[in-house]
C-alpha cells in the first residue's frame, strides 16, 4: 500500500526538553510541574495544518509523535530506559509513564477533533514487540483498513514488550522507519522545533549554521557528532532512523520545524523555506 505522507511531530513541539532536564536535576514540584506542561497552543496549529493537508486531498496519512518531556521524564524518573528492574515501584512507574503520554495523546485527539480531521490513537504497546530496543514484531495490519476508510492513524513512542530486556522504550523515530517500509509514503516529514540540522546546537549557540542538504554518503559523519541523552536518543536516534530511511531506499526525507505557523503548508509546496533535506 502507499500513501501520501507519514509525518512525525517530535516531542520538542508539544512540550519544553529544557525544563525536562532541570526536574529531573532538581525535582521540585514547581520543576516537575514545568517540565510535563504540554504546549496546547502548538497543539492546536499543527492541527490545523495537518487538517489543510488532509483536506486537499492528501488523506492517506499516518502521523506519529513523541512523547515530549512528560514521557520521558517518567521513564528517566524510574530507569525504564535500561529495561525491567523487577521492582514493584519501576512497574507502577510504567503505569505514571502511560499517564502522562495518554495526557499528551489526548490533547492531539482532542486538536484534530476540533478541525474535524477523522484519527484514531494506536497503541505501539499492543502493536510491537522489541529485542534490545529495536523492533522484531509488529502487527500493523489494522492501519491499512483505517487509511482506507479516510480515518488518520496516529501512533507515539511507548514502552513496549522487549524479549531480553522485559520491556524497553521505543521511539517514534523506530516505528516511523517500520511503518514507511510497510506503507511507501510519497513524503515523509520529520517536525521539530528548530529549523532542521544544524553543525551545532541552535539554541545554544546563534551562530550555528543549517545545514541545507545532506547525503547518505556523509550521514555517518553527522551521527557521530551528536549527543543525545533523552530515554530515546533525541536527535542521534532521529538522524539514525533517518539514515536507515535512505539505505531502505526513501529519497525525499525533510527535517523541518514544526512550531513555525505554515511551515508545513511551505515544506509541502516545495517552497524556499528553511529546513534539511536528505537525499
């Protein structure tokens, strides 16, 4: 089956990493409470956006997104990331981390409701199951039958079975990289909340530089340089997933931000618009 486009919307749209890292430095209640705050705003004008493309006739679409800071920073909170300790506390801690995401999946449902784009939430936990954090079983038939009836398929990262290591976090990049083999998107879409890849970190350092466009063939160079310290990775793990698209033979895979109000709209029309491109 193929279809118009998958488009992941990270977890750096829908809520503040930074804040992430403080609580979990300094886990107040007031840190805590600003770290897990979903971005609701943003939310709602990807939405719309989403809601454009999909009434222009570009309905077959599955569309992913992370878990933000409020998922992360429960499976960090509780070393979920390192797999099933075998404690009563880290099991009831899956169940805070279920939560927090299904506050964040709820706001996205109740976004599309609202510019009346038909979706349904999947859940990766019943879909997948992993081995030492990467996918060896999946059970995606039930996408094909909902794209068919005009329904949008959404999925986020969760923690799923794992054979070795009980259970494990899988990201939203792995399973974009799952479904794009099953489903051949014309376009896949990563959204995040800076402009694409830059050769140092943007929000640190303004004189960073956007790197335009970039080959399979210098990929492993741009790996290497980043750092990634969230429960999946954050960017290494994106750029990672991304790499493995290009080997599987995708062509037209664009990083863009997300939080940009029409940038989407732009990136779709082929315009002259800020983002990475990887060919």
């Amino acid at each position: 089956m193929e279809i118009d486009l998958i488009i992941k919307i990270g977890g750096s749209c829908l809520s503040n990493k930074m804040l992430l890292y403080k609580a979990l430095k300094e886990p107040s209640e007031e840190n805590i409470k600003a770290a897990v705050k979903i971005d609701l705003e943003i939310i709602d004008q990807i939405a719309a956006e989403i809601g454009q493309v999909y009434f222009s006739k570009k309905r077959r679409m599955i569309v992913l997104t992370g878990v933000g800071a409020p998922g992360h920073f429960t499976v960090l909170k509780y070393n979920m990331h390192k797999g099933d300790d075998g404690t009563l506390e880290q099991h009831l801690g899956l169940v805070e981390a279920q939560i927090a995401v299904n506050n964040l999946r709820q706001a996205n449902l109740k976004a599309f409701l609202h510019h009346k784009i038909p979706a349904v939430q999947v859940y990766a936990s019943s879909i997948y199951q992993s081995d030492k954090m990467r996918i060896i079983e999946s059970y995606t038939e039930n996408f094909e039958k909902f794209i068919e009836l005009g329904i949008v398929p959404i999925i986020s990262g969760d923690m799923v079975p794992d054979r070795t290591m009980g259970y494990s976090v899988l990201s939203g990049d792995q399973i974009l990289l799952d479904l794009a083999t099953k489903f051949q998107p014309r376009r896949v879409i990563f959204g995040s909340d800076v402009d694409g890849l830059y050769d140092s970190d943007p929000k640190i350092n303004r004189n960073a530089k956007l790197i335009p466009k970039i080959t399979q063939d210098n990929m492993d160079g741009y790996i290497g340089e980043i750092k990634g310290d969230d429960a999946s990775g954050q960017l290494k793990g994106k750029i990672q997933e991304i790499k493995n698209l290009l080997e599987a033979g995708f062509k037209d895979i664009t990083l863009m931000n997300l939080t940009q109000k029409g940038r989407l709209l732009d990136v779709l029309e082929d315009k002259n618009v800020p983002m990475s491109r990887f060919t």
